[in-house]
C-alpha cells in the first residue's frame, strides 16, 4: 500500500493507476489524512462485458421462446407503461 500526497498523484496519475491495475493499492492523502482509495476493480472489465452479452443472448432466446408459443411482440408504449405501473 503507497501513501501518496495528492500534489504528488496528480502529477504521476499514470503511474499510480498502472499501480493500482497491478493489484497495489494507492492511499491519496491530503495534508497526512487519508482523502481516497485507488485500488483496481473486484471484476475484470472483460468478465463484465462477457456477462452482459450473456445477459443479452438470454433475453433474446427468451423473445424467440415466447414469440413461438404464440405471444406478441409489446410495444415501446406497453413496456413504458409496465414500468410506470404503480409509480405515483
């Protein structure tokens, strides 16, 4: 864990995030008292896209499932209104 005035980070950002995506957490301070974190992020950003285009092709399948038993397509109008259902 680096402790890093905030002057100094600002002037070296680079450095500190290639810190940070290696795993090292960078502690910014400001006049000796911790102002914030720097620390890379739980999930990876691909494990990220790769769950949301499973998201995707889920719903999809799920379309074309419901769409062969016979349901209709809804409308941008009916899916506004399902959502705001029981909004004051």
């Amino acid at each position: 864990m680096r402790h890093v005035p905030i002057a100094e980070f600002k002037d070296r950002l680079s450095e500190y995030v290639a810190a940070a995506e290696a795993g090292e957490e960078v502690v910014i301070t400001r006049h000796g008292r911790t102002v914030a974190r720097l620390v890379a992020p739980e999930e990876p950003q691909e494990d990220v896209v790769a769950r949301r285009r499973a998201v995707l092709a889920n719903m999809a399948r799920l379309r074309e499932e419901l769409r062969a038993r016979g349901f209709p397509a809804a409308t941008p109008e009916e899916i506004r209104e399902w959502i705001n259902e029981g909004r004051p």
